[in-house]
C-alpha cells in the first residue's frame, strides 16, 4: 500500500468525529447529485431504443407556437423530398375499444403508426411481426400489435395469441405480434396498450389543414442534426410557397427524441441544477472542516517539513486523505441515489401510472465516480496548499499550544460561509416560490367548479359511429339514461375537460375584420359541448345564452366563446351576434356567437399555453370524442357500475374508462410539478442544514481559538453580553453578507422558473422575505451555540493558562 494511502488512513482513523461527518455530508451531497443525474439520464440522454442518436422528433413551426403537428399531405411530402433520412414515421394519437366475448369491454390506450415506425426505432417483437407497407393502406389495417403488458394481463403470456381475432372498434382485427416489456418511451408517447396501422384514406391524403400527426425519424449515417435542419427548412420553405393557404409562415424543426419533451426538460435541468448548489455547499462546508483540522495539526506538518518533507509530498497527502474521503462518501451517496431514484420513480406519474424506471446505469456510476472525485479535489486543494505553506520556524514556536491560521486562511474560510449562505439563499427561494406558487394556483379560482364532479371517457369508433349521425343517436340515448340514474344532478358531455389542457387549438378569422397573414391568424382553443355541459362542470354564462336541443346539425353554426376572447376581439361591444370563421377564404364557415362564458383555466398546468381564447361549439353540430361530466354527490365506487350499465344497454362493445373525481386526475396531472417542488424543498432543507453547520462550525473555531482571550476579557470586567455581541456578530456579518449576494441570485433563479414555468403565479415579496428570515435565524442560531460557550469561559483558568 502507498505511504501516503497509509498515512491518509491512519489519520482519518485518529479523527472520527470529522470522518463520520465529511462521510455523511458526502454522501448526502453527492447522493443528491447522482440522483439528479440518474433522472436526467432517464428522461433526457437515453431511450429504450438501440443507436438512438440518430432518432429526432418533427415539429411543425409557425408565429403561435413551436411545437404544432403535421397533416397527412404535409407528412407523405416531407418523406418524399428529404434526402437526410431513413425512414420517416406518422403517429397518431387513439384509443382502442376491446370487446371480447365474456368480458367486460376495455379501453385501450393507442397509436397508429406508419409502416417504418418500428423499423426507424430499431426493435424487434418479442412475438410476430410488425406491419408491412401493403398493410398500411385502408381495407388492409385489419392487424393489430400488443403490449407486452395487454400480453400478459389479457392473454397470460400465450403465444397462442398470435393469429388471435380480436373485436376492436367493432372490427375483427388479427393480432400480428406482441412489442418487448421494455418498449414505451413515456418522453414521447406515455404507456401504449396497442399499435395498429395508420393506414390514410385518400381524403386524408388531401386534407393538408388537418394537422395531428407526431413525426419521428431516423437520421443517415453521417448526416448530423444540422444538415438535416437545412434541408427540412428547406422543404418547408417550398411547401410554404406552394400551399401558401395551410403552409403560410410554418417551418419544421427537429429536436433529438430523446429531449423532444422540451418543457419538462427545462423544469428537470433547472431542479438538477439547484442540486449542484447542494454538492457547492457541501465542499465549502468540507474545506472549512479541512482548514480547521489543518490548523490544529499545523505543529506535526512543521515536524514533517523540517524533516525534510517536500511541499509537494505534504500537499499529496493531503490531497490523498480527500480523495479517499471523497470516493468514500461517493460510494455511499450510491447507495443514497439508488434510495432516491425508487422514491422519485414510484411518483412520477405523469408519464406512467406504474412510475418511472430511473436505473443506475454506467453511465450514472461513471458520473458517481466523476463527481467523487472532482469533489475530493474541490474541498481538499485550497487546505492542503495552505497548509504546505505555513512557516516551520513559527509552528514549532507555538509548541504544545497550538497555532491559530493566518489571515488569508481566514478570509477565505470567511469567504466560503458567505458563499454557503448566498447559495442556500437561492436554494430556499427556489423552492419557496416553486412551492408556495404551486399552492397559490391550486387554490386559485379556475373559473369552474371540480368539487363533486365526477369524469369518465368513452370513445366512439367503429363501423357502428361511421357517420355523425350515428354518433349524435348515441348521445341523445345516453343523455336519457343517465336522467334516470338516481343522484346524478347534472349530466354533460364535451370533447375534452379542462383538467389539463382545454381542446384542440384551431385558427379564426373575425368577421368584418382585414384577414391576417397566412400562420399569424389568432389562435383558439376549441372543444365540443352538449347542452348542461357548463352547467355541469360548474362554468357560470356571463352573457347570452347557452346550447339547445335545437342547436343540432342543419341548423345554424352557432359558438360560444370565453371572456378573453370577447374583451379582445370585440372591446366595449356586445360580442352577441358576432360571427367567427376559419382563415379559409373560400369556406370561412361563419359561427355565430350566441354566448359567453367565464374563462377556464386548467388546474396545475405550469406551462405556457397556447393561446388564452377559448370556443365552444354544439357537440350535435361538431360530433367527436367524448367525456362525460357528472355532478353528483354519489361516490364513485356506487356511480361508476350504474354509468356502465347505462353504457352497455345502448352498446356492449362500449367500455367507459376513468370514472373517477376529476380532483383525483388534477392530483395525477399535478404529480409532476409537486415532484419538482418536494425536491426543491428537500435540497433546500439540506442545503439549509449544511450551510448552518458551515458557520457553527467556523464560529466554534473561532471560539476555540480565542477562548484565553474571552477569559482575560471577562476577569477585566467585560460583561457576558459583551463576549455574546462579539461572537454574534462576526457570524451575523458573514451570514447578512451572504443574504445579500443571495438575494441577487434568488432573483435570478425566480426569473428562471418564471420563464420555464409561466403558469405560476408570479413570485411575491412575503415568499423572497420568509425564506431570507428563515435562514438568518439558523444563521443566528448556529452562532448562538459557540457564543453561549464563549460566555462559560473561566478566567482564572485562562490567565493561568496565559
């Protein structure tokens, strides 16, 4: 074994006080840090996917938002041109109804998906095949694929499943294949149960308006991310000027799979970040403990040196002690992460309701191993330097008494409690604002009312919902059956529900108005709504009227809209009778405005929205997908088995899924930014704790080193208040100091969460002002402790000492 691993050893074993704490700190700092990573490299820098450098996602672009979707025109011509590709793939968003013979029809989370999806990820089925080209084409999509869960919950592993007819959307579809246990990318798609051809009709093919297509591809060999933007840009550009009508001002940006969810990697990059202020404030506390523990030892390096240890073997050993220290402390800040990354994977439900896989991985452990390091160096340089030039003559002469630091030791320990405070400021206002503005808008008023309102989902596809009029009977019948079920106040239904996000987002044109540049007309939200929809979900009409049974298909266009809308499109008018269009000069298909509506916010969407308006439009007049409001003072348990007796009445191949509270699905949507705030709050409590043990810490070395002078202080008459200012005040000053170099960096960091997350309420100066006070109170506190024992001094013991 080295000298100088030997000596590190023996040292750390004279001192286990200060090798249980440097452990313990390490392990907390470090632990945090891995965690982090480990999630970063979940969500972030890996997919389930092999060579998934060369996966990007494809978003349209255009003046109201960066991230639109594709038509099926737009998508057949990008394949077409590009030249930098494999393959390109369309996915669309579905749902899948399963009805098979002796049980309980279930809905089924879906995408279609073109032929070259598969290929393009570069998986294999665990069983079977995936789809061929021909099957991509209407009246030959009669295939389906399975998850290896629908697999195993459905069928119990069988491979007798392939070949199996399955009744899907009151087809008879063949199951083809089941996908790997391992295949859903949460980042992209969340959970899928099934995956069927997209397989575009020709009025599909032509319809280049009609924009809800995801787009994924593979990257050639060689090509890099920016030759591929050039020539999609390119592309785009040609489209642009060839359909300047859908086109107009849209481009097409490409973002590595692996990041293409942009928002929650900006919330995910900055609480990783704050992390790191956690791991900063660890190796101050550490350097301190080092300059201390040097101190005191500053007689036998004297020895050591005039006996001829050289500079470099003095900083060598120090250095060694570190790093083993660090290593230490990084191996169990390991197993600290592993700990971490159960706790945060088990909550992650916004991508899952099984959580997230967060492994530690190779790559997780080579950061482990970086960072360990890295730390050891960062807290052992500065006292291992220092230390090597302490003057032997003036060691030796302090003898058994021990030796006090120099000045430069001391301003720099000064300095790094300073710099302790300023970074747990930061910490604290981070997770101050994240939090308390998370609450505030929980509790703000949304506009509607989701106390005693109970959700559920149906999804009409099928032969049998082929034409409007099929759909609208199923309304009308369902409508009249829940009117019979007892306890059941109100009834609605609508295409979406203000939860999360509202509806689809659409573009308008007003009436009388000079008609906008192609890609810069406004842009709305839209949903589809039955008569009692408002009065169901709690949304108050402020002017006009509501929806009618005669508000039906043949009869007039009619729409209601927001508030927003109304103040904006028609200021100090009566926005009744007013009409909006489509941008489509040539079928602008006027909607007569026929009320108005509060607006609706959804709960605990952090993000930034699309646009503030919102329309309305009669579910009989625009037929599509259907959620049911129900206010009812029934619990779900008693309401959801009448609601699907109800269902299957009209139609068995029906199923009804989530019939829950819809307070229960804000709680699941909001899971993700009160995640993000728990972690911000458990940093900042560490961060806290670490920095009031850095200036205990110093203050206690303080005390120690000036303990014969608060003796003689007293036994000259000075007062025990006297020796209480002394001490209270230098590490006031240090920490004041850090509070306002703090101050400007929690300003910076709110600014930050602002931008990444604008949905919150603005931060408020009671937030920034709570935490300041709150840490100069630990900051008070940790000096209180040493102070108090400065003011038990003997003097008699300390003149004899002197």
């Amino acid at each position: 074994m080295p000298t100088n691993l030997r000596f590190a050893l023996r040292s750390l074993a004279k001192s286990p006080g200060f090798t249980a704490i440097a452990l313990v700190t390490l392990a907390l700092g470090i632990g945090a840090n891995t965690s982090m990573f480990s999630v970063l490299n979940a969500l972030l820098f890996r997919t389930p996917y092999p060579d998934d450098t060369r996966l990007v996602r494809i978003y349209r672009t255009s003046p109201q938002s960066q991230t639109w979707p594709h038509s099926p025109p737009n998508f057949l011509d990008l394949r077409a041109q590009n030249t930098v590709f494999e393959r390109v793939a369309a996915v669309g968003w579905t749902s899948f109804n399963l009805a098979e013979p002796g049980q309980p029809a279930e809905l089924l989370r879906g995408l279609n998906v073109s032929a070259d999806f598969f290929p393009i990820l570069g998986v294999q089925p665990e069983l079977g095949r995936f789809f061929t080209a021909d099957e991509d084409r209407p009246g030959k999509n009669n295939v389906i694929l399975i998850s290896h869960a629908i697999w195993l919950q459905r069928f119990a592993g069988s491979p007798d499943v392939l070949g199996r007819h399955l009744r899907i959307n009151g087809e008879t579809v063949t199951v083809i294949g089941v996908m790997p246990e391992r295949f859903d990318y949460p980042n992209a798609w969340t959970r899928i149960d099934a995956w069927r051809p997209i397989a575009f009709s020709d009025e599909a093919r032509r319809e280049r308006g009609n924009n809800y297509l995801a787009e994924v591809a593979r990257l050639k060999p060689g090509v890099t991310l920016a030759q591929a933007q050039a020539e999609v840009s390119a592309i785009a550009a040609r489209l642009a000027a060839e359909y300047p009508g859908q086109n107009g001002k849209t481009g097409l940006r490409l973002v590595p799979l692996a990041r293409s969810d942009e928002f929650g990697a900006r919330l995910t990059w900055f609480i990783a970040g704050l992390a790191g202020f956690v791991l900063l404030i660890a190796c101050a506390n550490l350097a301190n403990l080092q300059f201390a523990r040097h101190a005191a030892r500053a007689r036998e390096h004297a020895i050591r040196a005039a006996l001829g240890a050289s500079r470099a073997r003095l900083i060598g050993g120090v250095l060694v002690e570190s790093l083993l220290l660090s290593l230490t402390g990084g191996a169990l800040g390991l197993l600290v992460a592993v700990w971490c990354n159960d706790a945060i994977g088990r909550r992650f439900l916004v991508y899952s309701p099984d959580g997230l896989n967060v492994p530690v991985d190779v790559r997780v452990l080579a950061f482990a191993v970086i960072v360990s390091a890295a730390t050891g160096l960062a807290f052992g340089v500065l006292p291992a330097w220092f230390s090597s030039r302490a003057d032997v003559t003036d060691a030796l002469k302090q003898g058994g008494r021990g030796t006090t630091s120099g000045r430069a030791t001391h301003r720099l320990r000064h300095a790094l409690i300073v710099a302790e405070v300023a970074l747990a400021l930061v910490l604290l206002a981070g997770a101050g604002v994240m939090l308390h503005g998370l609450n505030r808008l929980l509790q703000r008023d949304q506009g509607w009312r989701p106390d005693g309102l109970v959700t559920g989902y149906i999804n009409l596809q099928g032969h049998n919902y082929a034409t409007d009029d099929q759909k609208r009977t199923f309304y009308d019948r369902l409508q009249a059956k829940l009117a019979t079920i007892p306890g059941i106040d109100r009834a609605g239904f609508g295409s979406s529900l203000p939860t999360w996000n509202f509806g689809m987002s659409t573009s308008v044109m007003v009436e009388g108005r000079p008609r906008p540049a192609p890609g810069a007309e406004p842009l709305t939200e839209e949903a589809s709504v039955s008569p009692g929809y408002f009065a169901a979900i709690g949304l108050p009409l402020v002017a006009g009227r509501d929806f009618t049974a005669e508000d039906r298909a043949g009869k007039p266009a009619v729409t209601i809209i927001n508030e927003t809308m109304a103040r904006t499109f028609w200021p100090g008018e009566n926005p009744i009778g007013k009409r909006i269009g489509n941008p489509d000069p040539t079928k602008p298909d006027w909607r007569e405005v026929v009320g108005v509506v509060r607006d609706a916010g959804p709960v605990g969407f952090i993000f930034q929205v699309e646009t503030r308006f919102q329309e309305y439009r009669p579910l009989a007049q625009e037929p599509t997908a259907l959620a049911l409001a129900l206010r009812t003072s029934l619990a779900p348990s008693v309401l959801a088995p009448a609601v699907r007796r109800a269902v299957a009445e009209i139609d068995p191949d029906q199923p009804v899924a989530h019939i829950e509270p819809v307070l229960h699905e804000v709680s699941d949507r909001v899971s993700g930014p009160r995640l993000a705030g728990d972690l911000l709050a458990g940093f900042a409590v560490l961060g806290l704790l670490l920095a009031g043990l850095g200036i205990y810490g110093v203050i206690s070395g303080f005390v120690v080193q000036r303990t014969n002078e608060f003796g003689i202080r007293l036994a000259l008459g000075a007062q025990v208040n006297d020796i209480l200012r002394l001490v209270l005040g230098r590490g006031l000053r240090l920490a004041l100091l850090g509070s306002v170099i703090g101050l400007a960096g929690a300003w910076s960091v709110v600014r930050l969460l602002a931008a990444i997350a604008p949905g919150l309420p603005p931060a408020d100066f009671v937030t920034i002002g709570t935490v300041t006070v709150t840490l100069l109170a630990i900051a008070a506190f940790a000096c209180w402790l040493p102070a108090r024992r400065a003011t038990k001094v003997d003097p008699m013991v300390a003149l004899r000492a002197e």
